[in-house]
C-alpha cells in the first residue's frame, strides 16, 4: 500500500466524525450512527482502492451501507481489507460523553480476521511487553510477568479496564493484587492503544469487549509495535454457528496478531467525535466551521502522525442540524 493513502482514510474519517459530532448530546445514537455512516460510505467512493469490508456495521440484510461483503472504494488501487467503525460510542454520543470516534482500519487483502459481533476476552500491552505475555495465564501470574519485564513492581503498574459489571471480579483481583486500576466508562478501541502510545501510562488492558473493536485496536497496535491477544466468547448456538459460519473452525482458542492482523502493512486511522484518551473531539467554530483531531498510523514505518484541521462545513456537505446532507464532500 502506498503511504499517500493514509492520508485519503483519514479524510473519510474525519467526514465520519464532523457528520456525527452534530448529534452530541442530543440523546439519538441511531441518527448520529447513520450519520457517520452516510458521510463514510459516500467519502469511500474517492478513495484509491479495491475495498471489500470485513467489519462493519453487520450483515448485508441488516445494514444498508458498510455491511460486510460490500466493495468499496474507485478500484483504481490496492486490493485491501476494510475494518470500518464509523462511530465508536453511539451511546456515548446521544448522551454527549467522551471517547467517541470514528475509526477504519485497511490492511492488505486476507489479513484482516472476520470477527462476529460477539465479546471478545482481550489483553493488550505495548512494545515493551509484546510477545511476553499470555491470555492463558492467571490474572496474577500475567502481573508478575509485567512487573518483572517493565521493572515495576506491581504497585506501580497501572492497568486499564472498561468500567462494566461484568468486570468487577477482575477489577477486584486487580486491586487486591495492588496494581492502580483505571476505569474506562467507554471506549474500547482507545483503551486497548493506550497501553502503547508513548506518553501514556497505562501498562495493560484486560477484559473484554466486542470482538469487532478487537480486531480494530489489534491493526492500531500492530501499527505502534504493541500486542492484542484475544478470544472469543460465544454465548450460545447461535453465536457459536456464527463463527463457523465466518471461518472460525475453532472459536475458543486464543487469537494472537497474525491471527487478527495478518502479516502484510496495515493503516490505521481515527478522529475523534467526542475528547477522549488520545483524541480530541469535534470543535465547532462559529455556524460553518470545525476543527478536528485525527490520528494516522502505518504499520510498515510505525509512523504516528496526528493532524488538525479546519473544516469549512458548507464545503462538505455538512449541516450542524442533521448531519451529512450530500456527497459533495472533499
């Protein structure tokens, strides 16, 4: 893939991020979902690529646009992959919360894993400690190995965990092991990353989340040097039979990189709709202007590069009242 494209998917992010930003707070996750997923799906159309999804927003009979299967892009380049979010946080948009995105992930074509929408058990680190952990061990047994690679000891690491119900038993072992906890109220692409950007703190991210985001987050720290580790829970026949169905002849085993990634190149590309870990949200200026913050991030060179723009709304096709309007954008 060439390096220029980067830059082409981060501009169908950011379409992604200014249509749905129109909705923040207004307590309608469906309004601003089909919004960003209009402004993506339309933007897609100028993009250099032979596209084909393999996440997005589920199955050609429930979703008119990004469904799984769908070809995308002018196929005038690379025959790719596509991971495509287009807003993290339905929920937390309506509700005007932080740590909303709008998220796409492109890797060479085959590599990307064909996750169901089920949950996913996830542990993610950064480079430091990719390649020395296991999903398979205790949760204390995986402590003592991060406390003996990074130097720490377990007091002082920090551990990243979304703030569900279903975690309390591993939040609680967490802390009883002495490790400072930080909770996640949503987020789960972003927390998984958080282990491996630079300036950040955090050590580890454990739990688990939807195996969609997995497979997103896994293309973002593939891109930093970092590692996901991953394995499905299906709960049920139905889920079960439905990761036969995707090709996972055997869902309960652990799922590491090449599994979820591949080993081809892989672009990475978010801009944030709402403030959250690493990205600033929307800003509107005046009644036809936005400012947003993205991230692009490519797995050949492990470039991170983060971008501001302003953003003439008009241009784009961009009404603050309802979102995307046309496919005029550029």
């Amino acid at each position: 893939m060439e390096r220029e494209l980067a830059l082409e998917i981060v501009r169908v992010t950011e379409m992604g991020a200014l249509s749905s930003a129109c909705f923040i707070g207004r307590g309608d996750k469906n309004a601003a979902d089909q919004a960003a997923t209009t402004a993506i799906r339309s933007m897609f159309d100028s993009v250099s690529i032979d596209g084909t999804v393999v996440i997005g927003e589920g199955e050609m009979d429930d979703a008119p646009m990004l469904y799984i299967g769908e070809k995308v892009g002018n196929k005038q380049g690379p025959s790719v992959d596509v991971a495509v979010d287009p807003l993290e946080g339905t929920e937390v948009v309506a509700r005007g919360l932080e740590n909303a995105q709008s998220v796409i992930a492109i890797a060479d074509r085959g590599c990307l894993l064909h996750a169901p929408d089920i949950y996913m058990e996830k542990l993610a680190c950064g480079p430091q400690l990719a390649g020395k952990l296991s999903l398979e061990d205790p949760v204390d047994v995986t402590l003592q190995k991060a406390s003996q690679v990074t130097g720490k000891a377990i007091s002082e690491l920090k551990i990243m965990v979304l703030d569900r119900e279903r975690h309390q038993g591993l939040i609680n072992s967490l802390r009883q092991a002495g490790v400072r906890v930080k909770l996640l109220d949503h987020g789960d692409i972003a927390g998984a990353i958080a282990t491996a950007l630079p300036d950040n703190e955090v050590d580890l991210y454990m739990g688990s989340g939807g195996a969609p985001e997995g497979v997103l987050a896994a293309a973002a720290l593939k891109c930093l040097g970092g590692e996901m580790q991953g394995r499905l829970l299906p709960q049920g026949p139905f889920e079960l039979q439905r990761c036969h169905m995707m090709g996972l002849d055997d869902p309960l085993r652990v799922l590491h990189m090449e599994d979820m990634v591949g080993s081809g190149d892989v672009i990475f590309a978010a801009t944030g709709v709402s403030t959250g870990e690493f990205l600033t949200g929307v800003r509107f200026i005046g009644n036809d202007r936005a400012e947003t913050h993205s991230v692009i991030m490519r797995a050949q060179s492990r470039t991170i590069r983060y971008i501001r723009s302003i953003h003439y709304l008009p241009s784009k096709g961009i009404d603050l009242g309802v979102g995307f309007r046309h496919a005029e954008a550029m």
